[in-house]
C-alpha cells in the first residue's frame, strides 16, 4: 500500500499558516494553532502585504477606481504580532515571515518545507479579491503538502469526511484522513456519489431498474474495496460508508456541515483529470459548509 504524500509530510516541523489580520484568517489561525500543538508542531506565520501600487497608481486616472492598499492592514508587523501572542498563549512555538508580493504565490513558495499549509477562506474584501485573483484556488493547486482551508463554522466533533472515487489518487486523501481522524479520536465517513448518465432524446432514456440497481451494487462495492487494508492500520478509527446517486461536489459541500473536516483530492476520474484542481475541489473549496483539506496528487 502506498504510504499518501500527505502522511509523508507530517515528517517536516513546521505548519505555516497565512494570516492578514481579517476574520477568516483569524479562523485559520486559530485552527492552525490546534493543529500543530496537537501534531508538535511548529508554526510559521506568513504575513505578505500585497503589492498593489501599480493598481493604485492606474485608478488614480480611472474615475471612481478603489484604492485597494486603504482595505490592507496599515502595519503587517503589528499583525504578525498579534498572530505571534495567539500561538505564544497557546505554548506552540512560532516565527513569521513577512513580505510584499502575491500571497498566493508566497504561500505555494512556503509550502515546499511546511508539513501543511492553512488559510481563511477569504482576506481583506471582494476588491481585493477581484484583483489579486483567488488565493485558495491558486494554493490548493501549487501547493506541495497538504492544504486546508479553515472555517469558524462546522461541528468540532463531527466526522472526518473523505470523498473517494475508486480512482488511485483516492488513495492518498482517504489515508490522511484516517491518519487525521485517529490522531483526534473522530470518527470516519467515507462518501462516494456516482451518476448514471440519463441520455436526452424525443423520449429521454432513463436506465430500467436491473441497471440502477446493478450499478449502484457496483458503486458500493467500489466504495468499500477503497478501505481495504485501511481498516487494519487504524483499528481505533470509527468508519461509516455512504453511498449515494448524484454528483460528488453537492454531496460533499452538504456533508460538510456535519464534518469537523472534509478531505478530498484534487482531482479524479472523469472529464477534468488532467487539470491542477478539479471540479469538484473547487466547488467544495467555494461553498463547503466548514473546513477543508485538499491533498494534490502526484505521480510516482
């Protein structure tokens, strides 16, 4: 059984986690610190100012343009600071780096040596955003160790929820979230949704009731052969397989409002495995109802 990249990062000492100062990063934060107490861990705070004098310089001459920079925290180092204290109240041992640039790219950068890297769903506001482009889709797609996405909201105490597909690279994000779920004490649900294709027509073909409920035999049978051997390896880990007939993004977005985390991979079967982040991640990344970790797949 192949050992997930995942699982192999926890080898490195350091999480590093993205913090500007707003709401969602204090979410990340908070969960970041969590995290690397109960993995001994120590924590690598990223505070990057974006660099945002071109945009302003060219607003000037646009006549009700933002200036982007008045949205940005006015001292980075005060807000690393302050990010500091909360790890230093907590006893978990803290550094920060601080620069100007793109925090997406300073963040795909860090996680090279990181044994994961967290960040808040969103940063200082949709002007922001708007210019500096998504930097939870561009982490999650660049990043070399496991990213999560932290939310304030979810249940503390609910599973872990893992989508698999009977795809390989399932294989990676189901064994960091065995390894996630024991080292917490939290329970495991395995989620896997499938479709049967419904071709359109004059009449529209639907599939007679043999095929659906061959295939769905066939679907569990994928679901619970994903499990194999893993169940030897975490005997203290709770596990429940849900298999459901729809699409995999609305089906992990509302599993994860009963989740304390939902982990997925980047990427799987079907029309969009050739891309960096899939379908699916992206939705989850976009709508999930509490926090998220995507595992990118390598080959060999």
């Amino acid at each position: 059984m192949a050992v997930p990249e995942g699982v192999l990062a926890m080898a490195r000492t350091e999480l590093v986690v993205g913090y500007d100062g707003s709401p969602d990063a204090r979410a990340a934060l908070d969960w970041a610190v969590r995290e690397a107490s109960a993995r001994h861990l120590a924590l690598r705070i990223v505070h990057v100012e974006p660099d945002l004098s071109g945009w302003d310089a060219a607003a000037a001459t646009m006549a009700g343009a933002p200036v982007l920079t008045a949205a940005l925290p006015e001292d980075g180092g005060t807000v690393a600071e302050a990010a500091l204290q909360v790890a230093a109240d907590a006893g978990v041992p803290a550094r920060s780096v601080q620069a100007t640039g793109a925090p997406a790219a300073m963040l795909a950068e860090e996680s090279r040596t990181a044994a994961m890297v967290v960040i808040g769903s969103r940063g200082h506001g949709a002007a922001s955003s708007a210019v500096l482009g998504s930097t939870v889709s561009h982490v999650a797609s660049h990043a070399h160790c496991p990213v999560v996405v932290a939310q304030a909201q979810g249940v503390a105490d609910g599973p872990v929820v893992v989508g698999v597909d009977g795809s390989p690279e399932s294989e990676e994000p189901l064994g960091w979230a065995f390894e996630h779920a024991s080292r917490h004490g939290l329970a495991l649900e395995v989620l896997h949704a499938y479709t049967i294709p419904v071709y359109p027509g004059v009449v529209p073909y639907v599939p007679p009731v043999e095929i659906t409920e061959a295939t769905e035999q066939f679907e569990q049978r994928i679901a619970h052969e994903a499990l194999a051997g893993w169940g030897e390896r975490y005997p203290d880990v709770p596990v429940t397989v849900t298999v459901l007939h729809g699409r995999p993004a609305p089906a992990l977005i509302e599993a994860s409002a009963r989740a304390s985390l939902t982990v997925v991979g980047s990427r799987g079967r079907g029309a969009f495995l050739g891309m960096l982040l899939g379908s699916t991640s992206q939705s989850l990344l976009h709508h999930a109802k509490g926090s998220v970790v995507v595992l990118r797949h390598r080959k060999g």
